[in-house]
C-alpha cells in the first residue's frame, strides 16, 4: 500500500491555473480574455445588478418575523353551526365538508364554544375549546378527540 507523501491526484484531475497578461504568444496575452474598454473589462458589475431595472430584492416587500415551520393551523367550528344536525347524530370531518361548515377535508377541525346547541350530537374533531366541550356534554353528546388525544382531555389551547 501506497505512503502518504506517495498519493497523486488522478491523471487530469486538478485543471491548471490560467496565466493571464503573459504575452500574445501565450493565447491569452494582451486583453487577457476579457475584451476590449468598458467595464467589464476594467472592473465588476455588482451581481444583483440588472441593467438600470430595479433589482427582484427591491420589488420584494420585507419579510420580517419569525415563522413556526411546526405551526398546526385548524378551521373554527362553532357550537351554534351545529343546530343542523338531528339529535344524536355522529358528525365527523367528512359531515361537516358534506354540509359545508368546513370547506375541505384536509384541514384540523377545532370546535369552539360561540352559540348554544338544541340537541345531543357526537362529534369527532381534531381540537375542541372548554366552553365547547361543557356546552356539549351538557347537551348529552360526546366529543372524540382524532389524533391520540383521549376523550376526556381537553385541547391544550383554550379559545
């Protein structure tokens, strides 16, 4: 096996450097490969810059603060939107898309306490408020939590 100080890089590997202003003979002599007067020649153009057009990050308004890449977003569900159903009803997300309280099955459903019920539903959402969950269970119905929160347990974010 091969010593350290043995090692060589692959055969054409590693480019050579291009010397530059060396004479015309060399083929890059004179002008040095970057053409004759102007500024392209004599120095640089900034790389934003885009003719004399306001550059894209001037017509882009600023973008401050923070987003939560973790954030759950839910859709409201208020108790008084409910008064559709008839009594003892089971009423999941698919329920409320067919009766166009929520407008996409895609989405976390929170229920929120806004109105009264008339009668006992049994409601399926992802996400439920106290005043919602008392004004339910009141009513004689239940509330199943989807995604691994127990029933009995109320949603950790309050309205």
């Amino acid at each position: 096996m091969p010593g350290l100080h043995q090692l060589r890089p692959a055969d054409r590997s590693r480019r050579k450097r291009k010397r530059v202003g060396r004479g015309d003979g060399s083929g890059s002599g004179s002008y040095s490969g970057r053409g004759s007067k102007g500024q392209l020649q004599t120095g640089k153009v900034p790389f934003l810059f885009e003719g004399g057009q306001l550059r894209l990050v001037k017509r882009l308004p600023f973008m401050r603060g923070f987003t939560n890449k973790f954030r759950v977003e839910y859709s409201p569900v208020n108790v008084a939107s409910l008064n559709m159903f008839e009594n003892g009803s089971q009423i999941g997300p698919d329920e409320l898309v067919a009766n166009r309280i929520v407008r996409n099955t895609g989405v976390n459903i929170k229920l929120l306490g806004d109105g009264e019920i008339g009668g006992s539903v049994h409601l399926t959402v992802h996400a439920c408020s106290a005043s919602a969950r008392a004004k339910i269970e009141a009513a004689g119905g239940s509330i199943t939590l989807i995604g691994g929160a127990s029933a009995s347990e109320d949603s950790t974010s309050d309205e």
